[in-house]
C-alpha cells in the first residue's frame, strides 16, 4: 500500500492597496492576495491512497481575511476526493503581542455539489461552516495575521490537504483562494474587527 502524493505550490499575485474597493465607507485600503491554479492528480490504484497538498504562500506580517475559496475536481468517473482539511494558523485578539507564537489549526472540508457532464463528472469542495456546506464562514479561517519569519516556507502557510479512496481516476483540479490583506497598522481598526 502506497500513497498517491500530488503537491502544488503557488505563489499569490498582490494586487496593490487601494480606497476604490471601500467596503461599508471605511476608507480604509486594502490589497487583494488570490491564489488561482489547475493542476491533475495521478490515478490512485488499488490498495492505494491519495493525497494532495495544495500550499497557498502568502507574504508575512499582513493581515488577512479569507474572501473566497472554491475547489473543484473533474475526472471521466465519480472523483472520490471526498475528505480535507483547511489548514490555517490562529492568531488570536491579541496577535501583535509581542513573543506572539502561531497555532496551526485544522477546518474541514466538505463536499458542496455534484454533476455529471457528458463523460465528466464534478465535485466542488468548500471549507465547511459549522457542520453545514459553504464556502467559508465568519467562525472558520477567515481573519488571521501571518507572522512566519519565511513566506516562502510551506509549513508556515495555508495550505490544502485533500484525499482520495483507492481506485480513483486521475482527476483534474482547479483552485482558487482569494485573501483581502491589511497592513500590520490597519490590524487593530475598529472597522476590521467588526468584518
């Protein structure tokens, strides 16, 4: 018995701080972080498992909040990525504390919808709220503050973890992950706690 190992890293593009996109008049600036890339994960045999590390990098010392997540899979039969987890890290009220340490901290995943096209079918998958199916959710990993010392460091970003039952076919991913981003002065804004 093997695992079926498929990784991809992807580098955010920042779009630049900016008061055009206000949200309920605050005029306070901010930028956008988006994560979008397609990928195919090898067939899982049987007596095999699957897995997939998706690893969003994200830039340190900004603080974020989680605009949109969406994954979905394709693939000529039932695609059975049917488990995951979100991976985060907790910052807490009080993250510019100074000595501050991160907690990494898991969400799951869940299966939001179905469909069948032609010879594909689809799966798309969403952080799960709470027991119930969404895209994310305010009490989910929406607001955190990244203070790894590395960006570059996949064990200190974001990261998917997704797996597949054995006899799986090789199934097609596309993935996009959207963060609006604050700088470190704007974190404490009476406005942001509120979002």
């Amino acid at each position: 018995m093997a695992e079926v190992l498929t990784t991809e890293t992807i580098n955010p593009t920042i779009a630049p701080f900016t008061v055009s996109a206000r949200r309920e008049n605050t005029n306070i600036p901010w930028g956008v972080c988006s994560h979008v890339s397609a990928f195919t994960a090898a067939q899982v045999g049987t007596g095999d498992t699957g897995k997939v590390v998706i690893n969003l990098l994200i830039p340190q010392n900004y603080w974020f909040q989680l605009a949109g997540f969406h994954i979905d899979v394709s693939s000529t039969s039932a695609p059975n990525w049917d488990d995951g987890v979100f991976r985060s890290f907790y910052t807490g009220f009080n993250s510019l504390n100074p000595d501050f340490t991160q907690q990494e901290i898991f969400f799951p995943l869940a299966v939001t919808s179905e469909a069948s096209i032609g010879s594909t079918q689809y799966k798309n998958v969403g952080v799960a709220a709470g027991g119930d199916q969404s895209a994310y959710d305010v009490n989910s990993p929406v607001n955190f503050l990244q203070t790894s010392s590395n960006s570059t460091d996949t064990t200190k970003n974001p990261q998917v973890q997704l797996y597949a039952t054995p006899n799986s076919h090789d199934a097609n991913f596309r993935i996009s992950a959207i963060f609006k981003m604050f700088d470190i002065n704007q974190a404490n804004h009476p406005w942001l706690a509120a979002k």
